[in-house]
C-alpha cells in the first residue's frame, strides 16, 4: 500500500497548523513554495517532514507498521478533503 496524492495542494494550503512548516508560511496558512499549479516548487529540496516517505522511514517506523501508516495519511488526507468542503 502507498499514499496516492491526487495534487488537490490542500495539505501545503493548511500548513498554518504544522509548527515545524511555520518558516514556509506565506501569511495566510499557505506554503510559500505551493505553485499555482498545485505542486511543490522546491519538490526535491522538500523538508523531511513533506516527504511521506521519508518519514515513515526515519519517524514511525520504529512504532507503526508500514500499512498502518499509509492508512493514517490517506484519513488525514480525507479529513483535509472534508474539512475544505464545509466552508
């Protein structure tokens, strides 16, 4: 199983929450380097905490299974989804 992002940007618009992120906030909760396009400007030079997979690997895979880890994103994601479509 693998985290399937459909580039809606809504996570990099939502940044305001993420306390590790705040550098890259333009002002309004939204990552200064998120195109209008949808997609990360400094893609390859991402911090960790951007890279799915790289976190799984460095942070939680000491305590969470791999499957049970792309479960947490994928509900993260939709909760995003959710939460965009009530305003």
């Amino acid at each position: 199983m693998r985290f399937f992002c459909d580039r809606c940007g809504l996570c990099c618009k939502h940044i305001d929450q993420i306390p590790e992120l705040k550098k890259f906030d333009s002002g309004n909760g939204r990552c200064e380097n998120l195109t209008d396009e949808n997609l990360c400007a400094i893609y390859e030079k991402r911090p960790i905490i951007c890279n799915v997979s790289k976190m799984f690997e460095l942070v939680y895979s000491s305590w969470m299974t791999e499957e049970d880890y792309w479960k947490l994103n994928f509900e993260g994601c939709k909760k995003l989804k959710r939460d965009a479509f009530k305003m």
